[in-house]
C-alpha cells in the first residue's frame, strides 16, 4: 500500500511539474511577487499581503490540480490500478502540493517574512497550505466530469473573485433583491480564498472549519468523480467497422 501511495505521489509530482499550464502560473506567481515587492511600502498591512498571496496560490493550485484526473493518461491510470479507493486521490494531491507548495512559499518569505513575527509566519504558512490544499482537491474533482481546462478555469476565476468577502456582493448587489441573498449565500458556502484570509486576520475557527471540509469533500469527490465520469472517444466513419 505505501509502494502504491509513493508511485501515485511520484506521477502526480510528474504530471504537475512537466506540464506548460502549470510552468506559466509558477512564472505568473513570482513575477507578481517581485512587482509587489518592488512597490509595496515598508509599512504595509501583512494582511493585505497574504490576501495577495492566496490570490496567487489559488492560480497555481488551480491549474495544478486539473493535471492530476485529467481526462487521458492520468485518468486511464488510476483506472487500471488495482489499489484502495482513497490511495490515488490522496497520492495524487499530495504530489502536487509537494510542487505547489514550495512556490506558495516564495511570496510568504518575500512579503510576510520580514515584518511580521513568527507566529505570524506561521499562520500564514498554515492557512496558505489549507487553503491551497483545498483548491487542489476540489479541482481534481471536478476535472473527470469538465475537463482538464474547464476545471482549471473555474479555479483560477474562483481565486480572483473570491476575493471579495459577502459583504462586499451584498453592497454590490442591493439594487438586485433577487439576485443578492442566493450570491451572498454562495459566498458564505464555498471556500473562497476570503474565508482563509479572514482566518488570518481573526483566527475564526469556523473558517478553518469550512476549508477542512470542502478539502475532504474535494478527496472523496475526486475518487468518486474518477470512477463514475469519463470521456468515450466516438469512432470515425472510417475504423466504425475495423
């Protein structure tokens, strides 16, 4: 069992690392940490900079965790072995946070590591992991049933947009009643990258609570959605009858 767990941690390792998609996001990722850098006060809010710094690590783990079911290949593979349930799904998120995570790292140490104090750091560190964690597993879950580059952009607009906290759709939303209270309620269920920063700066536990479910249900999902949807190719009119 723990053969086949390091096997599914090196595949997902490799079908993360080598991928074009996931090489752009690493470069976008350090590239805005350099311009932030550059530019940002001595005396910034170490708040804002983790905000920042989850809006990053949502791109690269979103683009990440669409690698590890994609349709093909990685989907075939899992299929074909014969191991537990949970072990793919598992292996495979925690290959792709061993790529993912050091990169998530780079923006924390340039922008949090020198004004902040050290249990800072660390709570930065932990809600940046959990965080990323959690938009790993839901996009591996969801990409069997779209897709590689379906999931992918669902992610990746989910960390731009999850930004704003409900208070914000609600001011933004108040001239549409009908529109406000279903958005606002969405806000207040799905793990935006607002509640992990909220744990940041409050230490809510219920925050905490709610990513650590929404990763759990993105692990399960991941192995139910690998089994139950895929992709059948149609055969040309030429091999219909080979």
């Amino acid at each position: 069992m723990l053969l086949r767990l390091k096997a599914e941690i090196v595949l997902a390792v490799q079908l993360v690392s080598r991928h074009r998609a996931v090489r752009l996001a690493a470069t976008l990722l350090l590239l805005m940490t350099v311009a932030i850098a550059s530019s940002a006060p001595a005396g910034g809010r170490v708040g804002g900079a983790q905000g920042v710094i989850l809006l990053m690590a949502g791109m690269v783990a979103a683009v990440a965790g669409s690698r590890l079911l994609a349709p093909g290949g990685a989907l075939t593979a899992l299929r074909m072995a014969a191991a537990r349930w949970w072990i793919a799904p598992a292996g495979r998120i925690l290959g792709a946070g061993i790529v993912v995570y050091p990169l998530v790292l780079v923006p924390i140490v340039v922008l949090i590591a020198p004004r902040a104090s050290a249990p800072v750091i660390l709570m930065a560190i932990a809600t940046a992991a959990l965080y990323t964690a959690c938009v790993i597993a839901c996009v591996a879950a969801l990409t069997p049933a779209t897709g590689a580059s379906a999931a992918a952009a669902l992610g990746f607009f989910a960390a731009w947009i999850g930004q704003t906290p409900p208070s914000g759709i609600q001011s933004l939303t108040a001239s549409v009643p009908a529109l406000q209270g279903p958005l606002v309620l969405l806000w207040n269920v799905l793990p935006f990258p607002w509640r992990a920063n909220r744990w940041f700066v409050q230490g809510t536990p219920e925050d905490a609570a709610v990513l650590f479910f929404w990763t759990a249900l993105g692990f399960v999902g991941a192995a139910w959605s690998a089994e139950r949807f895929y992709r059948v190719e149609r055969p040309s009119e030429e091999n219909r009858w080979l």
